[in-house]
C-alpha cells in the first residue's frame, strides 16, 4: 500500500460552509488545502482521539474528533471506504467505525456536551452536531436558550439562530438546566470579550483599509482596532498572512493583515487591513512578560524589551502572537531597483508585487494572487501609448486581473521573473505550468530545490542570450509605428486617395481647358462664351460630380466565378467536432437556435481537455486538399484567375481614361504625354493669324480659316485620342503588367506562416481579429531574425528585378509621372492661351 493517500476533491466543513479542496493522508498527519484561500490545515495523527465515516447522498465523509474538543468534518469520498479504513488502522491505529444518525425527524431527544460539539440525539442516534467555535452568542429566556451563530458570506444560505426549549425537572435540584446549558455553550464558544492588559499597543496608526487612525491592541487570542467612530475586535484564527512591502520611494512601508472571514463595517467587507508606516519612526515597547513566561509560551522569540522602527516591532510581535510567517518582497528587483511596480488596477493607482509564491497589489483594492491560482498570464499594450503596458493574470477561474500603465521599461525584468516561475504565457504556445502542490502559499522566503533549479535554468537562458540587450527588445515588440508600418509596406493605401485625387484634378484641368483650340476672333464673343461656362459651373457643382464618378466603379462590380471542379477547403478541428457532435447538442439541449447551438458547441470546444483525435482528422484533411490542389493545378485548373485578373486590369484601365476624358475638348494623358507638338503648332498658327492686318476682306478669310482650323484640330484629336485608347494604353498595361511585385515585409512572411497555427489554437476567430492576434504574437515574439533575413532576401531579389526591368524600357513609376506630365501640360496650354488672347487683344487696339 502506498505510503499516502491523496484526494483532489474534497470539501471541508468552515463556519457552515462546505469549501473545496484537496486533502492528503499521511502516515503522520492529515493536511487539508483550500482551493479559495491556499490556506494549509494540519492535522496530526497524534491528536485524533475518533475517526468515523458518514454516509451521505451519492457519498461518504470523515468525521474526525480531536483530543482537544474540536470537530473536522470532510465530504467528498467515493466508494473508497474498505482502503481508507485499511490505512487509518496501519497508520493510526484506529478502526474506522461508521457513525450512524437518526432518521426520525423528531424535534425533541437530548443534548450532549464533549469537547467543543453539542450533540443533538434521538434514542440515542444523533441527530444533528454543532461546532461551538461557530457560535457568536448564546442568550438565555424561561426554559429557553437561544445560540447565535456567526454569518458566513460564503455560504448560500447561513444558519444564523437556533433556539432549544428546556424543561423544567425535578431531578436537576439546585441546578438551573438553562443556566447550565448557557454556561456548557458559552465555554466553547468563539465571542471575544475585552479582558486582562494588552500585551502591546500602537497608537494612531495610520490605516489604507479601512480608511483612519486607529490604535491597534494586541491581546493572546486577538487584536483590536479602535478608531474614533468604529472599533473591530479580530480574532487571531482568523488571520492567513502578514506582509511587510516596502513603499517604491524607499521612505515608506507597508505592513499588511490577510483576513478569512473578512472585517465588516456596514455592508463593506474587509479582507485586508493595510497599514502604513514611516520608516524613520521609532518605538520602545517593554512586554508584560516575564523571562521564564517568554520562555515557555514562545520559546525565546520576543524579548522583555522590544525597540525598533514601529513597523519591525508590530511584524515581529503578530508573527508570534498570531503564528504566521511574516512575508517580505521575493527576489524580484524592478527597473527602478525597488521590488514594486507602480501600476493601476481598477482605475487607481496603486505598486504591483511579484512574490515568490504569488503576486499582491497594495492598495486599493488590496488583491493577493497565488501562482497556484493563475491559469495564464498575458502582456498587452496599454491604450494607444507606447510608454506603457498591461499585464493580465487570468485565473482558473476565469477570472481576469489587468494592470494597466505600467512602464515599458518593467517589461523584461517582469517576463523573465513569468518564466523563471514557469508560469504560462498566453499566445506563447507554451505549456509552463505552476508545479501546484500542498505547500502553504505564504512560505514566500522559503528555500527549497525547486526554486534553486529555476534559477538554474533562468542563468543558462541568460548565458545562451550571448548578452543581448533586452530592453531594445522591448523597444521592438511595443513600439507601435513598426507594426503600422510593417503592414503598410504589403497594403499601399496611398494608391487609391492618390488616384482620385489626380483623377478629379484631371477632371478640373478638363473644365478649365474646354475650348482651348479656339481663339474666338472677338472679345464680345470670348465674353458670351465665359459667362456661359461660368452659369454651367454654378448649375453643376462639383461635389455632386465626384460623389457620381465613385458610384459608377461601384455598379459594375461582377462577383467571381468559382471552379466546380476545384477541391473544396478542409474543415478545421473545430468544425469536425462540430459537425460530428451536432445531433448530441440538440439532443441535450433541446430548443436551441442554429446560433445558439454554435455558441454551445463553442464553450464545449473550450472544456474539451483532448483535442488531438480532432486536431489529426483536420491535418490529415489539409495534407489531401493540399495534394489534390496539385494535382487539379497540374491538370490545367485554375488557369482563368490571370486571364480575369488581366481583364479587370483592362477594364479599370479604361475606366480611369474615360473618367479622365471628362469634358469637351480634353486629350488623353497619354496624348499630351507624348505628342506636345500638335497643340505647339496650333497655337503657332493662331499667333501668326492674329498678328496679320485686319482688313474687311482678311477678317473673312480669318473666319474660315479659324473655322477650317478647328475642324481640323477636333479630327486630329479624334483619331489620337483613339489610338491612345488603342495602342498607348496597351503599353501601360503591358508594362504595369510586367513590373515586379513589391516583396513581404518580415511580419507578413511570418503571419502567412503563422495563419493556420492560429486558427487551430484559437477556433471560431474572425479574419478581421487573425491579424490583430497575430500582431499580439509578432510584438511577443523576440527572436525574428528568421523572418527578417527571408524579408532582406526578397528585397534583394525585388532590386534585381526592378534593375532588369527598367533597363527593358519599364520605369519605376509607371503610371505616376504621367499624371504629373499631363498636369504640365494643362498648365502650359492655359498660359499659352492666355498670351494669344493679349496678343489678340493688342492687335484689335491696334
């Protein structure tokens, strides 16, 4: 038989309530661990005087009676009895016995005192116990008793008053049996009453929570708090564990009080008392103690005469009083050289403290975190700032804790004290888990072999880093302008604000230049013709006009065609489950909508502890697809996406040149690009008729020849505006066609890679929150030199290319500077048009 026995849920029975946890049998002693508290209760085998089981619904329990009067009550076991009585009577040497209770219902029998339970029985059956630890006051009326008890916040429903009727007899003589009882209850019971000296006082104690100045007295079984409005009386069983924290500026220091049951002052409850102290303030306190009574009560752990700073007196006289281990800061030292992180948690500021054992905040509200405790851990920006971040601790609870605005320069010492604890970081992938054992959570300072191999293994992390920097990797994963720009480099989103900007310029130049070929022969008629442009301008306004050109691209989108014959994408893990445990869902929870149902199915995905059978059915389904992708590309599929892309190149193309052709009188871009000189000669000619003597005869040959002229102008624009839709806009194409693609940035080489991977790992996530959780990775992730050499690479590749295709006649803004030409263009026919009109203007004065 083993040497132990160990049981993982088991509850135990504290003030009224049943509290989870994990109870462990050995052959010296019983230890219980809560999972609320992490506090560790010892039993010793020496001190059990009974040790019966109950029998309960679907269950059995443990009643274990102690030499001193206490009662321990633990609930949980299944079908185990035979075994556990084996091992209590090899290493106890007790027999296990069944303790049988009455079945009568009655609400009259007798009530037996031993040790610290009342026993309720019925012909001699019992009926009910009660602990008389949890009974806060017992008063007395004629032949009836009333027993208070204390309320427990845990418990969903308290058992606050129970009252017993007693009867007078005869056979009790002088003896008053309520009194009796009365007295029998009040023995045992757990009411403080004020009495004797203080073993020492503090006066005007400045108090975080709850808010004051008090004077804290402390007694043998208790401590008081006395305030000027309020007054707490707390029993020292009721203490889990002291803190002594230093304040981050170094002149301060933080005394703090753990409490299970809490202090309550109206409807607030306390859990913490946090103290705050100077520390260059002193105090001399003589114990009223003698040598000899030191001595036995607390083995020469106090002196007579105690002085000091008052924060060193008060810890070392509660940790003895009180018995708990007096918890200090662990070995992590932050950026500023003190153990404390200036944080804010819940809208207040506050100082974080990572402990060897857990993590604490101080002060408002105080939260104390075991390692045991956290499910994962996770670094987040912090807002829009790039001076800070947010540290959450989510618990197994599913509780999350976020501490925001901490300094990014916290950033590497906090990681490496996560992972010298191996603790688990989320979006990491790894599997660090806190080793959970029943060790009492507040031995902080403790030394043991565990931790000594955790720095072990941090120092050779340290030394395989071959001292690189690593606050430069922090600088890295949160500066936020490297992520924009990362993701800038794959998606221009210039280009579109750049082409409809140019695009309604050009539209502009169009209206301005409308009529440019004509020189109007008189200035009667140019002013007709100005007033008629400017009653078109008022009657269109523009914006109108831009908000039709961006809805007409609009109306001719064409969905895309799909290939029947292309293989179908493989489900994921999740989808396989999905789709096989559909009909179960349906059965178990009947009525459910189709998007309630994938809601469900998604929280039992979450609780599925083994996803590897589905995991391996959507891997072996993406090696097919992948395979049969080959083969239907090999066997010509999948031909037509270029032969459509390239259409659609055509039709924008065209597009752009209609949009831009806008206007009476406009020439394509490409046309004033690469033929200036037929506009040059027509303004030539207009220049050498205006500067001929006007005579009657002349003026009429003017005319026709203006007329003439302008015919002839209109046919040549004609025919080169239909060879540049024709052969120049070809061209274009054919060489934005052939013009490299610009290469990947190392983030989106690496989130290509990394795509699939986060699906698995976070099933149902949208495509728009796959590149916000991927950058989350990116920022984490701190070797990525793999990635930004295939990036260096690329862009090497991307040069050549270029090199290449320019030297081939390409250019590198295709498409850009002929824009900006045609501009210049427009520009220079406006001025030229503007010096034949004052030529014109100085002839006719002439």
């Amino acid at each position: 038989m083993a040497d132990f026995l160990e049981y993982s849920s088991i509850s135990s029975e504290i003030r009224g309530a049943m509290c989870p946890g994990k109870l462990k049998m050995t052959d010296t002693a019983m230890v219980f661990k809560s999972d609320k508290t992490g506090k560790v209760e010892q039993i010793n085998s020496s001190d059990i005087e009974l040790l019966n089981y109950q029998r309960f619904v679907g269950s059995f329990g443990l009643r274990v009676f102690l030499k001193n009067g206490s009662l321990h009550r633990f609930l949980g076991f299944t079908g185990d009895e035979a075994k556990i009585a084996e091992f209590v009577k090899k290493n106890y040497k007790l027999d296990m016995l069944e303790k049988e209770l009455s079945m009568r219902g009655w609400n009259w029998g007798s009530v037996q005192f031993k040790g610290a339970v009342l026993s309720f029985d019925v012909e001699n059956k019992t009926s009910f116990e009660i602990p008389l630890n949890h009974v806060s006051q017992c008063n007395v009326g004629k032949n009836e008793v009333t027993v208070e008890f204390h309320r427990n916040d845990d418990a969903p429903v308290s058992l606050m008053e129970m009252r017993f009727h007693i009867p007078t007899s005869e056979s009790a003589g002088d003896v008053d049996p309520v009194e009796a009882f009365q007295e029998n209850v009040m023995k045992q019971a757990s009411v403080i009453s004020v009495s004797g000296d203080a073993i020492a006082i503090f006066r005007e104690i400045h108090c975080l929570t709850p808010r004051g100045r008090y004077d804290i007295k402390v007694f043998q079984s208790f401590f008081q708090l006395h305030g000027k409005t309020y007054d707490f009386k707390i029993p020292t069983s009721s203490v889990l564990r002291l803190f002594l924290l230093p304040h981050k500026d170094n002149r301060q220091m933080f005394f703090v009080i753990s409490l299970d049951p809490p202090i309550k002052q109206g409807q607030t409850r306390y859990h913490f008392l946090v103290t705050l102290f100077q520390m260059d303030e002193e105090t001399n306190i003589e114990l009223p103690f003698t040598e000899e009574e030191l001595k036995e009560k607390y083995e020469d752990k106090l002196t007579k005469e105690l002085s000091g700073p008052v924060y060193e007196v008060l810890g070392k006289i509660m940790k003895v009083i009180i018995n708990r281990k007096l918890t200090g800061p662990g070995t992590f030292i932050g950026h500023s050289g003190t153990p404390a992180i200036g944080c804010s948690f819940k809208a207040a500021a506050g100082y974080l403290y990572p402990l060897e054992r857990g993590f604490i905040y101080v002060h408002k509200p105080p939260v104390h975190i075991r390692f045991e405790e956290i499910s994962t851990v996770n670094f987040a920006r912090s807002g829009g700032s790039t001076r800070s971040f947010d540290f959450e601790i989510e618990l197994k609870t599913g509780t999350v804790h976020t501490f925001s605005s901490i300094e990014k320069e916290e950033y590497s010492k906090l990681f490496d004290f996560i992972v010298s604890k191996k603790l688990n970081v989320k979006n990491t992938g790894g599997k660090a888990s806190y080793k959970d054992d029943f060790a009492d959570s507040d031995n902080e300072g403790e030394p043991d072999a565990y931790l000594a191999r955790v720095k072990a293994e941090a120092k050779e992390r340290d030394e395989d880093d071959d001292g690189s920097d690593s606050e430069e990797s922090t600088d890295e994963d949160f500066n936020p302008n490297q992520q924009e720009s990362d993701v800038a480099e794959e998606f221009d989103s210039n280009v579109e604000s750049s082409s409809d900007d140019s695009d309604d310029e050009d539209g502009s130049g169009g209206d301005s230049d409308d009529g440019s070929g004509s020189d109007g022969g008189r200035e009667k008629k140019r002013d007709k013709k100005k007033e008629k442009k400017e009653k078109v301008k008022e009657k269109a306004p523009k914006p109108k006009k831009e908000k039709k050109e961006k809805k007409e691209p609009k109306a001719k989108k064409s969905k895309k065609s799909k290939d029947p014959n292309a293989p179908k994408r493989p489900s994921t893990a999740f989808m396989l489950f999905m789709n096989a445990s559909r009909e179960q869902i349906k059965k178990d929870f009947p009525g459910l909508s189709i998007t309630e149902m994938s809601k469900k199915g998604g929280e039992l995905w979450k609780e599925l502890k083994d996803k590897k059978e589905w995991e391996a059915k959507a891997a072996k389904a993406k090696d097919d697809y992948t395979e049969a992708m080959a083969a239907w590309k090999a066997s010509g599929g999948g031909t037509d996406g270029g032969d459509k892309g390239e259409k659609r190149k055509k039709s924008t193309a065209k597009k752009s040149s209609d949009s831009a052709m806008k206007g009476s009188g406009f020439k394509s871009k490409e046309f004033i690009e690469g033929d200036d000189s037929s506009s040059d000669e027509d303004t030539k000619k207009d220049t050498k008729k205006s500067k001929a003597p006007e005579s009657a005869d002349k003026k009429k040959k003017s005319k026709k020849s203006d007329s003439e002229s302008e015919m002839s102008a209109s046919e040549e624009e004609e025919e080169d505006e239909d060879m540049s839709e024709g052969t120049k806009t070809r061209k274009v194409i054919a060489t934005m066609a052939e013009k490299p693609k610009r290469p990947l940035s190392a983030y989106m080489l690496w989130l290509n890679s990394a795509r699939e991977q986060i699906k698995k790992e976070n099933p149902g996530i949208k495509v728009t929150e796959i590149a916000k959780k991927g950058g989350e990775l990116w920022r984490g992730m701190k070797d990525k030199s793999e990635w930004e050499y295939k990036a260096a690479k690329m862009k090497d590749e991307y040069n050549k290319q270029m090199q290449d295709f320019e030297r081939n006649g390409g250019s590198k803004d295709a498409g850009t500077k002929k824009k900006k030409g045609a501009k210049k263009v427009v520009k220079k026919s406006k001025k030229k048009d503007s010096e034949d009109e004052d030529d014109e203007s100085g002839d006719e004065s002439d």
